[in-house]
C-alpha cells in the first residue's frame, strides 16, 4: 500500500480550513471542502452532468439581472471548515477575475447537478450546510429515466435557517425568485 503524498495530511488537528483551499496546487480540481476534510471528484465526469451544467449557465445567463453573474464550478466559504463548489451559482457581486471563492451572502442561487459519487452529499448535506449559511435558493438537478432532468427547488425559510420545497420541475422551469426565470428543461440535456 502505498502512503499519501505530505500534501493530503491535514495541517493541524482540527483538520483543513477553508482558506487551505488556495495553498494546495496539488490537488485535483474541483476539491471541495466538507466539515474540514478534503473531498476529491476522481471519478470521470459523465456528458449529461457537463451538457447540463453548461446549458443550465447558459439559460441563466440570457436571464440574470444587471449586477448579477453567473458561474460555474466556483467554491463558496460557508464557514471556516466548509468550501463546497456547486455545479452552477448566481452571485450579486463584484470582483476581479483572480477570485476563488464567495461568501453566502454574495451567493443568489447554487444549484448541484447530481452524480452518482455526490448523490448524497447534494441531496442531504450540502442542503442542510447551503440552508445553514442563508443561501436564498438550492436546486438540485436530477436525471430521470430518458435522460430528462427534474429540477427540485428550495427557497429559504429564514426563521429556521431550513430549505423549504418549491417544487419539483420537469419539462419546463418558471420561477419568480430570485429573478423571473424561465428554463426549457428539456433542451439541457440535447
């Protein structure tokens, strides 16, 4: 068995912080950081994730109000030990291009793409630590059978600090918040 490189060892006892994140050039892309441990996507990306997640951008884009952006596959610093990095976000914020991260107060929406490997951490943890840290609105993209996507969406109940559903969406997604939006959910898959 061979052992780890010295990079993968947690620098102190209570594990990896947020900020770590940008000191380690070695690790693979698309490192997430969870309840201070370090979580790796290995496995091979599949076209659906990728062709949705570029789509989902791109019909959000032609949407997005002045003074908002969208990305993709940009780490938000929910607090010193969590560093998720969703699949797409939306952010009302300014910046310059060197930027690696957000705050949850600059994040408008973050939405995961489900895949095998990450599965239950988009549907159980990240929607707890999202809610948590006052994300306004989660949607986790699902593949259902023929390779449509099913858009389930939370919004915010801030007196709880908890997701509330808002609707699971096939076929076509419309929604007044965070900003009138209106996806052919069908045409993100090809």
């Amino acid at each position: 068995m061979s052992e780890l490189p010295d990079w993968m060892y947690a620098p102190r006892d209570e594990g990896w912080f947020a900020d770590d994140l940008d000191h380690l050039p070695q690790a693979p892309r698309h490192t997430e950081l969870i309840d201070g441990a370090l979580v790796f996507m290995m496995s091979p990306q599949r076209w659906w994730h990728g062709e949705v997640v570029d789509n989902l951008k791109i019909a959000l884009l032609a949407q997005v109000p002045t003074g908002t952006r969208v990305g993709r596959e940009m780490s938000i610093k929910l607090d010193k030990r969590n560093r998720p990095e969703p699949d797409v976000l939306v952010v009302k914020a300014e910046f310059e291009g060197r930027r690696t991260q957000f705050t949850p107060d600059e994040v408008l929406l973050a939405v995961e793409v489900v895949s095998p490997e990450s599965a239950h951490r988009d549907r159980r943890v990240k929607i707890r630590k999202y809610a948590e840290a006052g994300i306004p609105h989660y949607w986790v993209v699902e593949e259902e059978e023929g390779g449509q996507p099913a858009v389930h969406v939370y919004e915010l109940d801030q007196a709880t600090s908890t997701y509330a559903p808002a609707g699971i969406f096939r076929g076509t997604l419309e929604r007044p918040v965070p900003f009138p939006i209106m996806i052919d959910l069908n045409a993100l898959a090809g």
